[in-house]
C-alpha cells in the first residue's frame, strides 16, 4: 500500500476511494470479530504480547497514511476532515483492531497537545504518538480531588529550567505500560484553587515516578495510583503558561466524554452488536420467546440507538470544526446509565449462572464481568452526578450550586 490516501486534483481526498483502501488494510492487518466477542484487552490487563501486537498494527496504520486522520500534516497526521474518521471507524466496525490502549493517547492526550503545547511540543510528540511508538495516560484524580478536579493538592516547583514535582494521583488507567502522560498540578497555592494549576507533560519512567496497579472487583488491574517523588519537569514541557490548567484541562475533560460516551472506537459501534451476547444467551436457556425477555431486549436496543444517535450528532459537529461542549456529558451520562442497564439484562437472562457456572460456559461469566464492571463506567471521565450538574447549568439554564471556596486562596483552604 502507498504511504498517502489518494487526492483528487481539486486537492480533496476521494472519499469512495478512501473507503476502499481502509477496507483493505483492515483484511490485511486486522482480523473480522468473531460473534459476541469482547474487544480484546476490555476486561483485563494489557500483556506484553498485546502491548506488542498493538504497535505492529497501529506503526502498519501509519505507514499506510491512514492514522491520525484529522491531526495536522506538519506533525505526521493526514490533515482530513473528520467525516474521514467516521468512514475509517464504519469501516472498522466488523473487526478486531489491537489498539485500546491507544485510545486515551488519541482522544485525549495529543489533542490537548496540539491544542495547547508549543510548536516544539507537538513536533517532538504528536507523529510519534500517531505512529504508536509512545504511549500516553492523563494524571488528574487524587485520593481528595477525584469529582473536584480543582481541588488537586499535588505541587509543582518552578526551580530554574525545571519544574519538581510531588504529589499522588489516582484512577490512572494504563499508567504500567505508558511511555507519557499530561499531569495537573498546582504551581500557586495563593490564588482560588481553578487559577493556581498548571498542566505539564511527564515522562512516566523518569527517577522519582512510581506505579502501582491497582487490582479491581472485576478482576483486571487497569488502574493504578501513581507516586510523583521529586520528579523534574522541562520548564518548556508546560501545555499553556503557568495558572492556565485548568483551562487546558477542560479541553481534555471535553476530549474525553466525547470519546466516552460519543463511541470513538472502532469497535462494536453497530448499536445490535453489545446485545449479541444476551441473545445468544436468551437463546441457549430457551427464554426467546419469553415477552418479558423479549420486551428487555427491545428496550435495551433503543437505549443502544438513542446513544447511536447522539453519538452521530456529536461526530458531526466535531467534523465541522466546532468544540466538544456539554453533548459530551449527554452522552456520557446515557452511555453509563445504559452499561448498568446492560449489566441487569445480562443477569436477569443467565438467570442463576450469572453466580455460579460451568467452567466450559465461556458466555455466562461475561454477564457478571459486566455487574462487576458497569460501576466504573459512571465514574470515569466523572461521575453521573458531574454530568448531571453540568447538563443542569450549561443546557438548561439551572442556578449553579454553592461554591463557597472558589474565591478563597487555596492555601487558606488547606489550613482551615
């Protein structure tokens, strides 16, 4: 395969012919899903042999001029639009892709750094991260500051060239096998607590940065809380200037329940394809003709449209150039209040063996992966109740709620 999506010669990008060529790529490098298939690396940890088989095919993806379709040119992207993304990821949807563990990278990471970072920044870092030979991760929760970002109590010190950083953060997926990360931290206590952060990029296997895992109830270990000891930070690795973090995080934040609850992976976007496993199920106990089965499976399915199309009006309006706003959080909310609802359909159709099966049932145990795993899904890229509030003030007008500290210098708030 060339190198570049062919152009027609009033310089757009054909888009039949774009089709095409991914179409091909994908039976050339990717392999078709096979029915009720979870995506690989969804409910564990990545090994060293999926971190590898992701970076074969995300470096194939590259070379073949078909990754980072809508970064720009000058740092390794293909400068499209983002109906090209929609094309690829249509296109994309009856395979199985290795490359989640790329999906904070390109959603959130790098499109920060190509929002906010210098030209320096986004040459150094923006083609290796679409060619996949670095890995990135996002360091914003701690054990005090999970849902009031805000409120982070790690510190960065400006000490000549360099930044020294301290602190913990918490809930950091990937951080075990990340190559880079763009952290918060608080480089002025003495203004409100939203004016004194300052967002850096942080290598991940730098002296004083330590990684734990931390085991989850669904039995994977995809988070971990990460140690910041004295870890120094380039002056010139600062995303915006000093006080400016949290401006530059909610341009992640936004990036983020975009790509959450808007369906950015390739995979499993046909809205039937999540509740193939729960018909095959139904269909395994003989419950296919049960009304009430029948009526949940109907049910869920709209569920799965109405985000579908949330999702689509959402892709839309990034392909015609506008920021990811409060739709976001629509669709973020929706999607983690249909994974519960997933969850007990699943359940109420394995019936008992969703508590107790065979060890050759290869299905059933799906369904409790899902009880286990769906409480997380309301959390991460915050909570139900975030995106509620968020719904609350920016689309219907609502008052906000009190927020006596926000004027107060965050060093007084430490110390009352």
């Amino acid at each position: 395969m060339t190198s570049a999506v062919t152009t027609r010669q009033d310089g757009f990008v054909d888009e039949d012919d774009f089709r095409i060529r991914v179409r091909a790529f994908l039976e050339e490098h990717a392999r078709r899903n096979r029915r009720g298939e979870e995506s690989e690396g969804a409910m564990g940890s990545a090994d060293q042999s999926l971190l590898e088989r992701a970076h074969v095919y995300q470096a194939a993806l590259f070379d073949a001029g078909l990754a980072g379709l809508t970064w720009p040119k000058e740092y390794g992207g293909q400068g499209l639009a983002g109906r090209y993304q929609t094309i690829f990821n249509e296109e994309a949807t009856d395979f199985h892709t290795p490359s989640f563990i790329y999906t904070i990278g390109f959603g959130m990471c790098i499109p920060t750094v190509l929002a906010h970072g210098s030209e320096d920044l986004k040459q150094r870092y923006v083609r290796p991260g679409a060619r996949g030979d670095e890995v990135w991760c996002q360091l914003f929760s701690e054990p005090a500051a999970g849902s009031d970002v805000a409120s982070l109590r790690s510190t960065a010190v400006r000490d000549g060239d360099e930044w020294v950083l301290n602190g913990q953060k918490v809930w950091t997926s990937g951080a075990h096998y990340c190559d880079y990360g763009i952290v918060l931290a608080r480089t002025n206590p003495d203004v409100p607590k939203h004016k004194g952060l300052s967002m850096f990029i942080v290598d991940m296997r730098a002296p004083g940065v330590t990684i734990r895992p931390l085991r989850q109830m669904n039995g994977a270990a995809n988070f971990n809380e990460v140690f910041f000891d004295g870890v120094r930070l380039r002056a010139d690795h600062i995303l915006g200037e000093p006080g400016e973090g949290w401006r530059v995080a909610l341009t992640t934040l936004m990036n983020e329940r975009v790509a959450i609850g808007a369906g950015q992976s390739t995979e499993k976007t046909t809205p039937l394809t999540p509740i193939a496993m729960h018909l095959e199920t139904a269909r395994s106990r003989g419950l296919t003709s049960d009304p009430l089965v029948r009526q949940d499976l109907a049910d869920l399915l709209i569920r799965y449209w109405v985000l579908d199309m949330v999702g689509l009006r959402i892709r839309g309006a990034v392909a015609a150039g506008r920021v990811p706003g409060p739709e976001g959080s629509v669709a973020k909310l929706i999607g983690a209040l249909l994974a519960k609802r997933s969850a007990e359909v699943a359940c109420r159709v394995a019936g008992v063996s969703a508590t107790a099966w065979s060890e050759t049932d290869e299905k059933v145990p799906a369904a409790t992966q899902m009880v286990l795993s769906a409480p997380g899904i309301g959390i991460a890229g915050g909570t139900n109740e975030v995106m509620r509030n968020i719904l609350g003030e920016r689309v219907l007008g609502l008052p906000k709620e009190p927020q006596v500290d926000r004027d107060i210098p965050f060093r007084d708030l430490l110390s009352s």
